[in-house]
C-alpha cells in the first residue's frame, strides 16, 4: 500500500517504491488498465508498473515507434495524410497517403530511419492531451488530415447513447501530434532499436471502394541484441521456407493445375508413405484397426452430422443429378452429395453397421483417410494450409468407464511418436479445455470427463495447461502444441471427448445387462495432417530430416564407369537391409557427385573406387563431412538398416582404436 500525495502520478508511484523501477518505468496499469506513467492517479486504485521486461511492453514500444515513423514520414513528405498506425504481433505498421508524384520502396528505408533516429535521439517526450471533439476536428481539419476527422467523426457517431464522446485524447511527440487512445513510454529515447521491413498496399478500413494506402511495417526492440536475434530468426525461417526446401530437395511442389494440392515426387511420396507406415505400425500394436470409408457422401450423412447446416461453405458439394455431370449445377442442380472434410461421420457409419457388444470395448477405428475442405485461394499456404489432406486420424468408440485409460492410452502413443523425430519434451504444452458456457450433458458428466483428462495427463506425467472454458460444446479435449526451432507454436495432436456424435447417429453397444448403451467418442490425431506435419518438421529441421524418415539414406558415387557394377551391387546389398539407396554414376568428377548430393541432404554418401570394389568396403560420410573409418559393406547394411527398422538417429561412431 502506497501513500501518495494528491494529485500524484504513475511516475510519482514508480519513485515511492524505488528509484531504480522509476528508470524503468514504461507506463503503469491502473485497475488492469494501462495508462501513460504522468497521468495523476485515483485513490485506493491497484497499480502495476509496467517495464522492459513486462509482457506488454514491446506492444508499447512497438506503438512509440509507430508514432516516431509518421513524426519522419511528415518531415520527409509534407502533405501526407496519415491514417492509422497500431502494434502487431512481432511489429507496428503505420497507413500512409502519401502526396501524388510520391512512390515510395524499400529503398526509402535508410532515409527514413535515418529521420526516426533524430526523433529518437532528441528523447521527444509522449505528451497527452484530452481535448473537445470540436478541438480535435478544427485542429485536424486545419491540417488536412481527412482519415483522422473520419475517425473522430465516426467515435461520436458510434458511441453508445448513455456515454456519449465528448473528448479525444491527442499525443504529441516533438512536432507530431496523433488521434490516439494512448498509452504510451514517458520518451521515444526508449526506443533502442528499431527496423522498417516492407510496404504493402492497404485500403483505408480494409475496404477496397475506399483509398488505397501505403503500409509500412516496421519492428522495434529495446535492445539492439534483440532487434539482431529476431532479424535472424526471420532470415533463418525464410530459408527454411517449407515451400522453398521442397522445390530444393525436390519433394513436392504446386500447380494452378491444382490449387492447394500437393503434386508429391517419388522422394516426396516416400517420406509421405513412411509417415502413414509410421501410424499404421504403432497403431497396431495399441489396438488400432484400420477401416476405409467413402470419399463421397450423401447430403443425408451431412444433414445428421450437422455439417450440411453450419459447414457447408466449407465442402466441396457435387451432384449426381440425372446425368450425373459437373455441369447439372449450372443448370440448377441442386448438390445432393459432399466430398469429406474428416473421417468422423463415416466411421459412425461404420460402427453402426455392427452389433457390439461390451466386450468388443473399446473399438478404434483409424484412416489415414483423403479429405478435402474448401480453403478460400487467399488462404492457402504451401502444405500449412490445403484444400486436400490426409490426417492420422482415429475415433475410439468407448464405454464411459473406459475413458481414462484409452486418453491415457492416446497420450502414451502420441509422446511415443514425437519422440521418434527427435523432438525434446520440453517443447510440448498439453492444453487442456474445459467446459464452455454453453454445452450437452450434466454437470457430474462434465467432471468425470475433465477429470478422466487430467488424471490421464498425470499418468503420463505430462505437465499441462487449462483452458477453463475452451472445450467443445460436446466435450472437453486435449491439445498438443509443439515449439519449433524457430519459436513457433503449432498444434500437432488433440484428443476430444464426443458425447454428441453418439446421439445424433444412434450409436449403441450392448451392455452387460443385455440392454442398449451409448458409447462416448473419442476424436484423435497425433501428427495432424501429414502434409502440414511435413512442412513443420522440414521448417523446424531445415530440411535435415530424421535418419529413418530420408527419401534416400545413402548415396553411393562411382569414381568412373567401371565402377558402375560395383556400385550397384553394394546398392542392392544394403536394399536387401531395408535402406533406400540411390546409385551416382554419372560421368562427373567425383568432387562434384560430393557437392550435389551435400545439397541434396542425403544423411550418407560413399564413394565407390577400385579400393571399396575390390574390398567390399564403404567409407561413410556424414552430410556435412564427418567420416567414418571404412567398414565392410555386410557391417554397415547391418547397422544403418537397424536404425531404419528401430527408427532411432544415427549413433556417433566409437572413437577409432589406436
Ligand atoms: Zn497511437
Ligand atoms: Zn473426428
């Protein structure tokens, strides 16, 4: 409890508790709220005092820095109209425009920080005014700043009847004066590093009838370190451009042909086929059973799934008609089947099909089923975001009491795959998603459920978060999120509880007591889609891909032509182990077979001389240049075909005897 005198500010309170936290001050939050530090406080008011290190605190630089651009902009071009100029993730962005003749690129950019950095240097302080309505709008009428009138203009129009505006609140740093809600940093000195990085086009309020603008965006950091380490991220992570390593490594790529489908290669497919193995195998030996179910379904599936009403724009609709052509919807058709998004429906079918009983309990179906959703083309991202896809998808049919041991049987089997790619543990958050407002079922149902779910993360002894509220309306659920090298968060895996699909497809298994029962289900998928999961694990690997999980693991290089036979029996010895081997014998210098393949990022290369024929021997290189001693070609097929078949990594090699 702090006592202040009155009329005491943010930056008097940041004083009282220290000299130091007044250093470094930023803003303070009143009541959650955040305010500028020279703003008087009110009594008994809780305050926080929000520094460099607080969350918020980039948002506020970044918005300062914000500011600072269009203080540059008006030096630099007199007579640009300026519109809006918030904080986004990772940076800010000011709407700008600019006087006619004035083309601006990103060869500006020096000038422009150039100007930005007098603003910052003269340490400008961030001074707030509350002025009238009609002050503001003479003030910006007068300088002819239309966006800033309309944006006045449209606060009073709509604001609610019973809190009418009668104010605005104006900042001024050095000769700049912005519309803002504020808060902002006591000074624009606190801005220790900051970088414009691209100009786009933008229509004022994102309507395309209105004013196009020019956007800048920008990024600011406090410190320079800061601003260095993230413009490498982000050169890292442009080189690591899934869609970029795919086109280089040649697995897949995309065409108008097809848009938002992946056209995949022979190596392509292979890592693709590996992965669907990968699900197949370990679903196997947890009781998985693989079904298939139709691409194409009736309207009437839809129509009970609930899909037909609240998904539709989302599927790919056709009609059978009378003649059954694509062209009956031109003529008014109406679609009467839809291609699937997921699995779920069909495997509702499937399980209906069947008299269980609780003794077949628990039943989990998996497909790794194709499925198609109708992305808008804007949308569309190289494999992240597709119009058709394949997931490692399952449904477990199970009786109540069952639900706690098949989660936790899920969670098992997901940390069991994750752990095959080399992924640390520490990179996983388990979400969990409780019951939201609005929701099916009892609230004892509720807590079993949530409680099966917790009690199943424990027995995995996996550390997790809770969402309170953020279940499905028909159940609580899991989600697995995964952090990337790159500091990026995808979600991979999610376990939901479905006590609706049930009821809506009748779902029922015989009981003990001879009677119907429903079962609850449980959706689940580990690796999500297989298209997105690749292009995750290429950005997070930079296209160094798990051993096992290659298109090829070893490349064997002819020296010259009358090795060519040698190779290629050394080749079929090392298939016989399981391994994928590719054989170069080109009629190329033996330095330049090296350097392709070290590009091609094959894990292993082995040059094939008079030495290795004769011997039957292989001197291994690792992708990147380590060797290992030479070792008979029945030795090596018998290791690395181990660790294909086990899919572990690639030991290091015991350290060469003396
Ligand atoms: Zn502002
Ligand atoms: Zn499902």
């Amino acid at each position: 409890m702090l006592d202040l005198q009155d009329g005491a500010t943010g930056a008097d309170a940041a004083m009282a508790i220290g000299p130091g936290l007044a250093r470094a001050a930023l803003a303070i939050t009143v009541n959650g709220e955040q305010r500028d530090l020279d703003r008087p406080l009110d009594d008994g008011a809780e305050i926080g005092i929000i520094t460099e290190r607080s969350d918020e605190a980039l948002e506020l630089l970044r918005h300062d820095t914000a500011h600072v651009l269009a203080a540059a902009i008006l030096d630099l071009y007199p007579g640009t109209k300026i519109a809006i100029g918030p904080p986004i993730e990772h940076g800010f962005y000011y709407d700008f425009q600019f006087p006619e003749g004035v083309v601006l690129n990103d060869g500006d950019f020096a000038a422009i920080e150039a100007k930005m950095q007098e603003h910052v240097k003269a340490d400008e302080h961030f001074e707030r005014e509350d002025v009238s309505v009609e002050t503001a709008l003479e003030r910006f009428r007068a300088e002819e700043q239309p966006y800033k009138v309309e944006l006045i203009e449209d606060l009073v129009k709509n604001a609610p009847a019973d809190a009418p505006v009668e104010t605005v609140s104006l900042y001024t740093n050095g000769p700049f004066t912005d519309l803002c809600r504020g808060p902002h940093g006591p000074g624009t000195k606190r801005i220790g590093a900051f970088k414009l990085q691209s100009i786009a086009g933008a229509y004022w309020r994102g309507d395309s009838d209105r004013q196009q603008l020019v956007r800048i965006y920008g990024t600011a950091f406090f410190k320079k370190k800061e601003l260095t380490a993230h413009l490498e991220r982000l050169e890292l992570a442009r080189q690591r451009d899934h869609r970029k390593l795919g086109r280089e490594l040649g697995l897949y790529h995309f065409s108008e042909a097809a848009p938002g489908s992946a056209f995949w290669t022979p190596s392509g497919t292979r890592i693709f086929n590996e992965l669907v193995a990968l699900s197949r195998e370990m679903g196997d030996d947890r009781g998985y059973t693989e079904v298939k179910t139709p691409q194409l379904f009736d309207a009437s599936l839809w129509k009970t799934s609930g899909h037909w009403d609240k998904y539709r724009d989302d599927m790919f609709l056709t009609s059978t008609g009378d003649a059954g052509t694509a062209a009956d919807e031109h003529r008014g058709v109406e679609a009467n089947m839809a291609f699937k998004p997921m699995n779920c429906p069909g495997h509702y079918e499937l399980f209906r099909q069947t008299r269980w009983s609780w003794r077949d309990m628990p039943v989990r179906f998996s497909e790794p089923g194709l499925l198609h959703r109708n992305e808008l083309s804007g949308a569309l991202h190289g494999l992240m975001r597709v119009r058709q896809f394949c997931q490692d998808d399952a449904h477990l049919f199970v009786m109540e009491d069952q639900i706690q041991d098949e989660v936790t049987g899920c969670l098992e089997f997901a940390k069991a795959t994750y752990d095959l790619f080399g992924f640390d543990a520490a990179d996983f958050t388990y979400e969990l998603s409780t019951r939201p407002e609005n929701r099916l079922g009892s609230d004892e149902m509720w807590d079993r459920a949530e409680g099966d779910l917790r009690t199943a993360l424990e027995n995995n002894d996996l550390p997790y978060v809770v969402h309170e509220g953020d279940g499905a309306f028909y159940g609580p659920k899991i989600d697995i999120q995964f952090r990337d090298s790159l500091g990026r968060s995808w979600q991979l895996g999610t376990v939901q509880i479905d006590y609706q699909a049930p009821e809506r497809f009748d779902l029922v298994y015989t009981g003990a007591d001879n009677s119907d029962h429903r079962p609850v289900v449980l959706h689940r998928a580990l690796l999500g889609s297989y298209e997105r999961f690749i292009g995750i694990l290429l950005e997070h690997t930079g296209g160094e891909l798990p051993f096992w999980l290659q298109p090829a693991h070893v490349a064997l290089l002819t020296v010259s032509d009358r090795h060519a036979d040698a190779a290629h029996a050394i080749a079929k010895e090392l298939k016989q182990a399981g391994l994928r081997v590719v054989v170069d014998g080109r009629t190329e210098t033996v330095g330049r077979k090296i350097r392709e393949t070290e590009l091609s990022k094959v894990p292993l290369m082995a040059v094939i001389g008079d030495q290795e024929a004769e011997g039957h021997t292989l001197t291994l290189r690792h992708h990147g240049g380590r060797e290992e001693p030479a070792s008979p070609v029945a030795d090596v097929a018998a290791t690395l075909g181990a660790a294909v078949q086990d899919r572990t990594a690639l030991g290091t090699p015991e350290p060469a005897a003396d």
